[in-house]
C-alpha cells in the first residue's frame, strides 16, 4: 500500500518529463478509508470563482489519476463513486509551472459513526433527472415486504385502485415498461405482473411524463419504466431476503439476487416467490327509479383470494471488444390464482323477478405463464457520441381460467324460490409479442442527432365458453356475446428523429415520431370484424435551463396515445353472476392526449412540477343496470373529453443529522366533457393528495420511519369517490450485512376505497375494506465485496453526467 502510494506519483512525474514544462499539473489518488485503491472513480475539477468544471477524469486501476495543462487559480476536486458518499476537496491554489501532488482522496462507504449515532448515507428517495421523476428502491424501508405495484405510490403525482388503474397527477393511460422495454400487456396483466415483482429485486421507478421521440407514443400520461438491479461490484455478490405479513390473511415473500461482474461480463439474475392471501369485504348498492316500479338491490359480500406467483429473470451484459457489446436477458413468470367471492343481494320492494333473495359462490382457478427474452447488440464505430443499437424482444403470455358461479334464489321466508342457477365460464387467453428496433445516435459538435425505427406485432388469441343451467338464459345460450373465439392481431411501424442540443445554460430538444397501425379483431363466428388502419404524427419538445447549481428547469411538451387493449375491444361477457357481468366494447377508439409539463428543481430540495393534459377519446369504465333484466354491467366507452390541470410539489430535506422529512403534495382539476348512456355526466372537480414520510436515525443503527397520506374526495364523471387516508410505521436495524425491518401499515385501518356514481334513474354506491392493516416482518442478507468497481468503458459518462447535476 505504501509503494502504491509513492510508485504512482512518481510515475506520473516520470510521464511529464520533456512534455509538461511550462504548464501545471494535479496528481492525486483516491481510496478508500482502509488505504486501498478506489478504481474507475469519477473526479471533477471545479473552478471555485464561477462553479464551472474545468476538467474530469477517471481514476486508473490503481486509484491514480492526473490533471495537466491546468491554468492558474483557485480549484476544489469532486469525487463521486457508486456506494461512496461524494467528496470535495479543500480549495487548491495553482499557479504557474506548479506540480501539485495531493494527499489521497479518501471516499467514505455509505455508513459513518457520528458521535454515536450511525447515519446512514444514501441517495435521495426521490430524484428529479433529465425530466424524469425517479424513485431510488433500494435503501427504501418500504421496500421491505412490498412488491412493484405497492410502491407505485410513493412516487409523487401516481395513484392506484383496485380496479387496476393508475394514475399521473389525476389522469389516468400510463404505460408501463420493465429495464425501457415496452410491456404491451392489458391492465389487469400488468397489474398482476407488477404484483409479483419483489420490490427487493428492483433499482429504480422512473417515471417519465413527456418522453422523447424516441419512446413509444403510447401513454397518454406518460411511460413508467421498472429498471431492476445490475451489479455494481466486482466479483460474486447478492442478497437473500424473505418478507412476512399478517393482516387478515398471510403472505410470504422470498427473493434472491445474484450477480457476477468481470471485466468484460456483467452477470445478473433474480428470483421471488410470493404467497399472497387477501380478504375484503365490500357493499354494493343499486337504487333504480326509472320506472313506476323502484327498487334498491343490496348486495353484501366477501372476497377471498390465494396467489402463488414466481418470478424469475437471468441476464448478462457482455463486451465484446472496444467498440461492441451484447445483451441477453430472459424471465420467466407464472402464477397461479384461486379468488373466490361469496355473497348475498337483497331485492327491496316490488319486483317481477321472482324471488327476495340472491346468494352466490364463485369460485375461479386461474393459471398463468409469461416468458420472454431479450437481445440488444451495441456499436459504437470510434467517434465519441455516434452508436448503433439494435434491440429485439419476444414476449408470450398463456392464461387457463375457470369460473363457477353457483346462484341461489330464495322468497320473504327464505325457502327456495327458482331452481339453482349455474354459470361455468372456461377461457383461455394466449398471445404473442414480437418487437424489432433499430436505433442512430450521433454527436455533431454541441448537437446530438437520434433517429430510429421500430416493428412491433402482437398475436393474441382468446377462446370463452360459457355453460349455464338456468332456464331464464336458456334461450341465448349460443350467443356469440357469451361464448366465442376471439382473434386480434395489431401491428404497429414506427421511425422517429430527434435533435438536441445546449447553448450556454439553456438545453434544447426536439423530434416527431411517425407510427401506423393495422388492427384487425374477429371471432370465428363472424358475427363481428373489426378493422382499423391509421397513421399518426406525435411531436415533442423541451427546453431545460439551468441557472446555476441550485435552480434548474423545464418546459416540455408531447403528443400521446392510448389504444385500447385487445381485452377490452373484445365484447365478450364474463358473468360473474345472476345479476352481474362485465363486457367489452367492440366500437372504442384511440386515445389523444396533449401533454405540457413545467418543471422546477432547487438543489435537489424542492421540486415543483406544473400540468396540463388535454385528451380526447377518453377511455372510460363504468357500470350501469339495464331496467328490464336489473342486471348489473361493468364496461367501458369514450368519453368525448378531458382536461386536468395539476400542480404537484415535492420536498425531501434533512433537518438535523438524525432526522429528514419528505414531504408530497398534489392538487389536481379536472374537467371531463361527454355523455353517458345519452346523459349529461359533465364534470368538474378538484382533488388533493398528500403524503408524509418522517425518518429518524436512532442509535446502535436504528432507523424509524413514520409515514401517513390522505387522498380527498373527487368527482369524475358520474362518479364521485370518497376521502382515503393512512397511516404507517416502520423501524429497521442493521447488523452487519443483515437488515431487519418490522412494522404496521395502515395502523388505523382507514384505507378503505369508496364511492358512488348516478345515471338518469340510477344510483349506486360502492364500499371495500381490503387487508390493508398488516404487521410486516422482513430480514435482508447482503454478500460479496462491499468495494464498488466500475467497467471504465460501460460508466465514464454515465459517472461524468452525475459530476454535472446540481448538488
């Protein structure tokens, strides 16, 4: 260690011999705080009169590295490494013909004893980049017993529901994608997809409002992107971890990551196991006087339900040689479901259907299976800026379904009053996805030009049968609408070209994206065809500024779509039971969305970002009850249009060295224009949600995390929902590489999802409690080196960009 320490400087004065005279020199080494070198570590140097970089580089294999041809003044040197808490050196005075060798810079690990408190060091929870909202997972407490799903909440601006819906400051139509790759699948896929990632397994949310030409246009509230870990350190190492809860029902969790990183392969791989039980309990009332005859059908009920879901994914980043590189990565993921519902309908007053009361058992098995795989080969011809990538990808999704719903009918004196009615619904549901891209960057002096082209097919098939006894649907039981064979294929061609570029403080871009799309949907009966070809422009722009340091912004702007998925373009009925079924809508258009964001950023501080969104086509669930049979219908339509004007703050500060709040707010408006069933359901509202998160940092490395949010009641539509709020409590305690996390959500029990909503005639109010209150238990083992190494030909810009963002 010590002839490191005194062979690199030497060598480096041996270097500047003959070639160095006459200018000023900066040798120095960086290292870690047990004296051994720190590789690939990025150094900036500062001039401290204006803020400026001057220069940085990259630190050799053995830690050294060198500033020549430095002109005189007043410098400080930034340090910044992955894992390593960033260094700043004091200012360095330079004159003329100076050769100024520096004591080794000493890096930090993220733990530090501080008067004996541990503090942990870690990157912010939220982040504001480049436009894009970042959420950091890892060294999250909430992490712990949670999958992707449940930690879309903490992102500010997005809420979920049980209807499998997510929504960007109050509107709905966000895309998802998993490390940029598009997932193309319905809602309710997507949710159970997320639902069974371990968030233990994931680096960062990212959440993008206004993408650039080069994303897909889909998404009119913009893309999320789920961008799982890939190993930082050298060598072997991962985590072991298993996640324990207990509300009502009880769920299990395991996981393990595991990596390898040479210097030329990079090997990563995760697997998690997720045993899920849930119960809620829910209310769901209809009040109908359209007619002289005015009924209210109560209906009280339970759901119950049992998932078993892994998830499995290897991948392996390789370089080939200088100037390529190759990516391979395959998952795999299935499940399987069991939810079963029990419950009981009241029919109050006088009705002609024959019986007072409904009880019903359905019972579903669901089981799935989601492969894919993906390949990316990256190369880069010589000249710095320019590359070509291609990447493709192949993703297919099986799902077998069976669904009983055993109805009972019974009059005032609870004696039998019909014959048991059955519905038996077999469905399978498979398809297939098929993307090819090719992308272009290239750097002409200060512009930097994209451009690009993408090929994207999706297959899907669905074969529903529906088997009932009962004689009052006896007479369609060859309905099409109940039984059919369904068949969509989708292609879509895409190119885009894009430019950016930066004059002084002020960063510009700017490109359109060209898509057409070809849809064709039948059923083998013929009784319907569906067939669309259309071709769309969608333009974006943006302009970032940064004023110094501590205040940066951006205005940008984008044109989106939303295209219906296949499932919902399909009118088939899934009954659920005697008074009850769900159906799509062959008819649904696209939706438009016109996007502008204004965003504010101080010193990672505070961050402020204002909305505008405007869409047409709106793509709408609702439920309404058809007079004759008082059958309940759960379906969807577009509304004519939407506007939600939203203003989200958000603040992460440390106020003392063992305590830091973070602090989100969002107030939304919005404005939906449009009919429903020939009614007016214009609808102006305003809705405010906020969060809390208090963390303390305790001794013997402690940390406690006290959390709570409150969503207010909103209207949209003909639906009105209800106030939600909760809170939550977590305490973690670090042994060494094992972490333990014990805590309760939803202490009070108060996250419950309610509302109502009104037709001409028609009223109806919704009410579920779920299992939201649950004592959680999980325990996190971490091996390999704790070092952080970096491949110098896969990080140098990635580490120099992060010298640039404002502090």
């Amino acid at each position: 260690m010590i002839l490191q320490r005194m062979f690199l400087p030497l060598c480096y004065l041996i270097l500047l011999t003959g070639n160095s005279f006459g200018k000023s020199v900066i040798i120095g080494r960086t290292e870690d705080t047990s004296g051994e070198a720190m590789a690939y570590c990025a150094i900036a140097m500062i001039k401290l009169t204006d803020d400026g970089i001057v220069k940085d580089a990259i630190s050799d294999e053995y830690g050294g590295f060198m500033f020549k041809d430095v002109q005189p003044g007043i410098y400080i040197l930034k340090a910044d490494m992955g894992g390593c808490e960033p260094l700043t050196s004091d200012p360095i005075r330079v004159g003329t013909e100076d050769t100024i060798i520096l004591k080794p810079l000493q890096l930090s690990s993220m733990l530090q004893q501080l008067a004996g408190v541990t503090i942990t060091a870690q990157k912010p929870m939220i982040e504001l980049k480049n436009g894009l909202v970042i959420l950091n997972v890892e060294n999250n407490m909430q992490t712990a017993g949670s999958n992707v799903w449940e930690m879309l909440k903490q992102i500010p601006g997005v809420a979920t529901n049980d209807q499998n819906t997510v929504t960007v400051n109050g509107k709905s139509g966000v895309r998802f994608m998993i490390d940029g790759r598009l997932q193309r699948l319905s809602g309710s896929q997507v949710a159970a997809l997320l639902n069974g990632m371990s968030a233990e397994s994931i680096a960062t949310i990212e959440l993008n409002k206004n993408p650039s030409a080069k994303y897909d246009a889909e998404g009119t509230a913009g893309l999320i992107n789920i961008v799982t870990k890939r190993s930082e350190t050298m060598g072997w190492n991962g985590s072991v971890s298993d996640a324990m809860s207990q509300g009502m029902r009880y769920r299990n969790n395991p996981a393990l990551v595991l990596n390898y990183k040479a210097k030329r392969v990079n090997i990563f791989s995760n697997a998690s196991y997720m045993s899920i039980q849930t119960k809620d309990n829910y209310t769901f009332n209809r009040n109908l006087t359209a007619e002289a005859e005015k009924q209210s059908i109560d209906q009280i009920g339970t759901n119950e339900n049992r998932k078993s879901v892994a998830n499995g994914n290897v991948g392996v980043d390789y370089t080939l040689s200088a100037k390529t590189s190759l990516s391979v990565n395959g998952n795999l993921a299935g499940g399987v479901l069991r939810p079963e519902t029990e419950a009981k309908t009241t029919i109050n007053g006088d009705n002609a259907l024959g019986y007072r009361y409904l009880k019903y058992n359905t019972r579903s098995d669901e089981r799935y299976t989601n492969p894919s795989a993906d390949v990316s080969f990256v190369y880069k011809p010589g000249k710095e800026g320019e590359q070509l990538r291609y990447s493709g990808g192949f993703i297919t999704f099986d799902n077998y379904q069976t669904k009983v719903s055993e109805n009972r009918f019974y009059n005032d004196a609870m004696t039998e009053a019909l014959p048991v009615a059955t519905f038996d619904n077999t469905i399978h549901r498979s398809f297939k996805i098929l993307t090819q891209k090719l992308d272009w960057t290239k750097q002409l002096k200060n512009v930097a030009i994209e451009a690009g082209a993408k090929y994207n097919k999706t297959a899907n098939y669905s074969n529903a049968e529906l088997h009932i006894t009962n004689p009052a649907w006896s007479g369609v039981q060859g309905d099409t609408l109940l039984s059919n064979s369904y068949s969509y294929n989708e292609q879509i061609l895409a190119a885009y070209t894009s430019a950016s570029a930066t004059v002084g403080k002020l960063g510009l871009q700017a490109g359109v994206r060209a898509e057409h799309t070809k849809v064709h949907g039948a059923n083998e009966a013929g009784s319907y065809v569906l067939n669309r070809s259309y071709t769309n422009l969608f333009p974006n722009m943006a302009a970032t500024y940064s004023a110094n340091n501590i205040h940066s912004m951006q205005l940008s702007y984008s044109y989106r779509i939303t295209r219906p998925d296949y499932e919902l373009l399909n009118p088939i009925r899934i009954v659920n039971e005697q008074l009850g079924y769900t159906a799509g809508n062959a008819t649904l258009l696209p939706e438009y969305s016109h996007n502008v964001n204004a965003d504010y950023n101080c010193k990672g501080i505070l961050t402020a970002s204002m909305g505008y969104i405007s869409s047409t086509n709106v793509l709408y669930s609702y439920n309404y009850t058809d007079t004759s049979s008082k059958v309940s219908i759960d379906t969807v339509f577009n509304f004519s249009q939407r506007e939600v004007y939203s203003l989200n703050v958000f603040t992460d500060k440390q106020i003392k060295k063992w305590y830091r709040i973070r602090i989100s707010a969002m107030g939304a408006m919005g404005v939906l224009s449009g009919t429903v069933n020939g009614a007016d359901a214009n609808s102006h509202s305003y809705r405010i949600n906020a969060s809390v998160i208090n963390e303390l940092q305790l001794p013997a490395r402690v940390r406690l995390q006290i959390s709570g949010y409150y969503s207010s009641p909103f209207t949209d539509g003909i639906q009105h929902n209800y106030p939600s709020y909760a809170a939550n409590v977590m305490i973690q305690r670090v042994f060494g590489k094992l972490m333990l996390t014990v805590g309760m959500a939803d202490i009070f029990y108060t996250e419950v999802t309610s509302s109502t909503s009104t037709l001409p005639g028609q009223g109806y109010y919704y009410k579920q409690k779920a299992d939201t209150r649950r004592v959680k238990l999980a325990a996190s083992y971490s091996f390999g080196k704790a070092k952080m190494r970096r491949n110098i030909d896969k990080s140098n810009e990635e580490e120099r960009n992060r010298l640039r963002k404002p502090d």
